[in-house]
C-alpha cells in the first residue's frame, strides 16, 4: 500500500509541475511577445529613441544619477545596473536613480 501511496504522490508532483511549466511557459511567451510589441511600437512612433546612449549627470563614490535620454527601459536599467555594481565592487554599495525612460 504504502507503494502505490507513493506512486500517487509523485504522478500528481509531477502532472502539477508539468502544469505549472506549461503556464509559465504561455505567461513568459505572452508577456515577451506583448512588451516586445510594446516597444516596436514606442521606436515606430518615436515615442522613445534608440540610437542614444544614457548619460550620467551626477556621481559620488557610491551614487550616480543617469539620465536614460528617453530610450527604452531595459537598456537604462542595464547601464545603471553595471554602474551600480561597479560602485559596490569599489565601496561596498552602489545606488543608481534613472530618469528619462
């Protein structure tokens, strides 16, 4: 008995964390394909741009202010994002605030 116990629980662990791949497996595909076209669309309409770089107006030894030049989000957050673990590499934290995405 104990056996086929055993046997359940692992069929169900198993049939859930199928359900639970494919689910997130759809919610990932639909959230790229929608923020993707979120941003093909921005670009057509120039609402934002993508051939600037973010600049950094202000800095200290462990903070920075970036101004993102009103392009796309994940390319200022990845810009911020080398620069504040560069400043905790050098001081033990790094602090960046954006504007302009």
């Amino acid at each position: 008995m104990m056996c086929v116990h055993m046997c359940v629980c692992v069929c169900v662990f198993l049939c859930v964390c199928v359900c639970v791949m494919c689910v997130s497996a759809f919610v990932a595909r639909y959230f790229v394909t929608c923020v993707a076209d979120m941003y093909v669309h921005d670009i057509e309409t120039k609402t934002t741009v993508s051939d600037v770089e973010p600049k950094l107006l202000r800095e200290t030894a462990a903070t920075a202010h970036v101004d993102g030049m009103n392009t796309l989000g994940p390319v200022v957050g990845n810009f911020c994002m080398d620069i504040a673990i560069s400043k905790a590499k050098e001081v033990g934290i790094g602090l960046v605030v954006a504007k302009g995405t």
